[in-house]
C-alpha cells in the first residue's frame, strides 16, 4: 500500500519528493539518496521523524479505520543511517483504543543495524 495516492490534492507531496513508500500497516521505506542526506552522507534526522510519522500513522490507519494524526513522538538517534534502504517498523503497544494508537517504531538500516527508535501518539480524526 502507497499512503502517497491518498494525497492528490497537494500540490507537492512530500512522499513522492522524499520517495518514502508505506510498504504495509506499520512500515515504511526510504532508499538513501542526496535530497535526504545530511553533510555527513546519513539520512538527515527530519527524514527520520518523517519515517516514524509514515509507519505509526499507516499502522493507526489500519487500526481505527480512519485518518489520523501524530500528536506526540518521542525519537532517539543510536547511530547514523548511512547503509540503506532505511525500514521503519511500527508496533501498537497497549493495544488501541477507540481513538488512539500508541506505538514503538524501529528504524533499520539496510544492514539490519537499528539506527533510531521511537514512541509514538496518533489519533483518530
């Protein structure tokens, strides 16, 4: 599933400039290329929370079975994503509620090395 369709009426969807893919409920992909690189060549940490907010947001869509937004994340940066494809996993903790979706995310490398991990709040519309 591509979350990118589901923005048409944008004049620019971030997504497709990024070419970050929702690849399922709960994860996300991004190939390392210069437009999300920072000076050191690793993926800059904006395109980081960038990947979180996909793979929550695309696992609480899934969950509540309505759009939803991010309200709180809490990101951690272990190491630099310098070997991609970076993969962002999300998993509901708690179980969700009628509203609400709490969740952690892992970002991996392409080396399967965790670079990033997060919590995450989004809620339903």
């Amino acid at each position: 599933m591509n979350r990118n369709s589901e923005h048409e009426h944008l004049e620019i969807d971030y997504l497709d400039e990024l070419q970050l893919l929702v690849t399922a409920p709960g994860s996300a992909r991004i190939e390392l290329h210069p437009t999300v690189c920072n000076t050191v060549g690793a993926l800059h940490g904006a395109v980081h929370a960038s990947l979180v907010d996909e793979a929550s947001a695309s696992l609480a869509r899934a969950l509540l079975g309505r759009d939803v937004v991010t309200t709180d994340m809490h990101l951690a940066y272990l190491e630099l994503g310098r070997v991609g494809p970076l993969s962002a996993t999300a998993l509901s903790v708690g179980g969700p509620s009628s509203d609400h979706v709490s969740a952690v995310v892992e970002i991996r490398d392409g080396n399967g090395m965790l670079v990033s991990y997060a919590t995450t709040e989004v809620c339903g519309l």
